[in-house]
C-alpha cells in the first residue's frame, strides 16, 4: 500500500507510477500528482472534514455504536483515522506552492 509518510513518499510515487502505467488506455494526471501533493495533515480532527459522504458515514457509524453499545459518546477514532485516507477532502486541499518574487515553485509538503 502507498503511503504519504515522507520516508515512503519516493517509493510510493515509483510503485504508484508502475501501476499506473501498467493500466490499459490513455496515461494522464489528475489533482496535484504531478506536484507530489500530499493528503490532509494527520491532526486534522473531524470538524475540518467537509466532505458530506464522509461526515454522513462518520454520523452514521457514531449512531450505530450509540445502539450497540449505549455509550452516550462512543470512540470513533479508528474511523477518523480511516477518513484520512478515504475522504475526498485530499483531492481539495491547496496547492503546495510557495511564491517568490519572479516565479513559483513547489515545495516539499512534510
């Protein structure tokens, strides 16, 4: 599995770059990987979150450990956590781009 983790990130990029050629059809680059973007910042917390999908599911799976365990607050954490990687709130993050006087380049986003 790929990972954004800033010691895995060259070698996620190669494998995901191998299979990505190794698909049939068209190559092509979509939402910033080309720039090697990385997903949301790991202490997000679920109010950052603005996905409706993934607010719905958060909600839903909250309500469904409420019955099942009849905590007034159940720990969600382990769905927070899975956000992270599912949301589609990393496809809408800014561009890591820093300005200078002349031009703009893209940094290193860890």
């Amino acid at each position: 599995m790929a990972s954004d983790h800033p010691e895995d990130r060259a070698k996620s990029a190669k494998l995901l770059c191998m299979f990505h050629c190794a698909l049939g059809g068209t190559l092509f680059i979509y939402q910033g990987q080309e720039m090697g973007s990385c997903n949301v910042p790991r202490d997000w917390g679920e109010e950052e979150y603005k996905d409706i999908e993934t607010i719905q599911n958060l909600q839903g799976e909250r309500e469904h450990r409420r019955r099942t365990t009849g905590e007034k607050d159940p720990d969600v954490s382990d769905v927070v956590r899975d956000m992270r990687q599912t949301a589609r709130d990393n496809a809408r993050t800014p561009i890591q781009v820093r300005f200078f006087k002349h031009k703009a380049r893209v940094t290193d986003a860890s």
